[in-house]
C-alpha cells in the first residue's frame, strides 16, 4: 500500500514493510494512479489535500482527529484498507476501443477532460499507451502524462460513451 503523507508527519509515525509513504511533490500528482491512501497532518498543501480528496483516495485528516501511534495497525490501516480505493466511474468499452485504435494508428486526437478540480482542458495530441491499475483505467498523452479515462468529456467532437467513433 502506498500512503501519501502530506503536513507534518509525526515521528513515531511507522509502517508495515508491505507499506511507503511518499512526499509531496514526489510524485508531482499529475496522475494518481500509484497512491492507494493518504494521510492529512497539520500543515498539510491545501491543493495537494484537495486532489487526493478529488480522486476518491480513501483518507485520515490528523488535522481534526487526533493521532494515536498505537491505532496505526489495529484502527487507521484497517480503515484505509476497507475503503474504496477510488470514485473512478467506468467508460463504456466501445468507447475504450477507440482509444487503443488512435494509438494503432498514431492518430492525433482533440481530447477534452476535466482536470482533478473540474476545469475543462482541451489538448491536441497523440495518444501513446493504456493501462489499468486497481480498477482505474488510464490513457497516455503523447507529453507522457496518464490521464484517467472516466474525466475525459470528449474526443474529436465525440462526447465520451455517446459514438463509438472518434
């Protein structure tokens, strides 16, 4: 399990060798697809906190619940544990199809999606490979940033799950 920790995190803070924690701007959360879990402390990035929020990342903010190193394994893990890793809503699979046919044939495409805070983005671009992780499904942009499938609003004027062309 891979937690991202964000704020000041206590010392007495340790995990099980099945378990990382990673800091901000680690991984720079341009995709989120390797973190299962976070942690808030206090101090913790306003915008960081809100992305993981965003992405479904099941969550303890030590900023209004009080941190007890002795519940680390028996209560908070169990709860991050328990927890649906995601919010990530399936597409549809004829929709997905055309994905892996624009990277067949290298074919750029006009994508617009919504980045983790809800603004639409449009991009010219080529699209270079797909992968699942943990139920969320992802396609690469030809700058090699992953972008998940379900926040993608259209593709070549196609709105997402209405055509199966694109």
């Amino acid at each position: 399990m891979t937690i991202q920790a964000l704020g000041e995190i206590p010392e007495t803070l340790y995990l099980a060798r099945d378990m990382r924690i990673i800091l901000w701007p680690e991984d720079q959360m341009g995709h989120l697809s390797g973190i299962d879990a976070a942690l808030f402390f206090s101090g913790a990035d306003a915008g960081a906190r809100e992305l993981l929020i965003r992405s479904g990342r099941p969550a303890i903010d030590f900023t209004t619940e009080p941190f007890d190193p002795d519940l680390l394994y028996t209560d908070y893990l169990t709860r991050l544990r328990a927890a649906p890793r995601t919010n990530y809503q399936p597409i549809d699979c004829n929709f997905y199809d055309n994905f892996e046919a624009a990277i067949v044939t290298r074919r750029a495409v006009k994508l617009v999606y919504l980045d983790p805070f809800g603004k639409e983005i449009t991009a010219a671009t080529r699209l270079k490979d797909l992968k699942t992780k943990q139920t969320e499904e992802y396609v690469q942009l030809e700058s090699g940033e992953w972008l998940r499938l379900d926040r993608i609003v259209r593709v070549d004027g196609e709105a997402a799950g209405a055509s199966c062309r694109f």
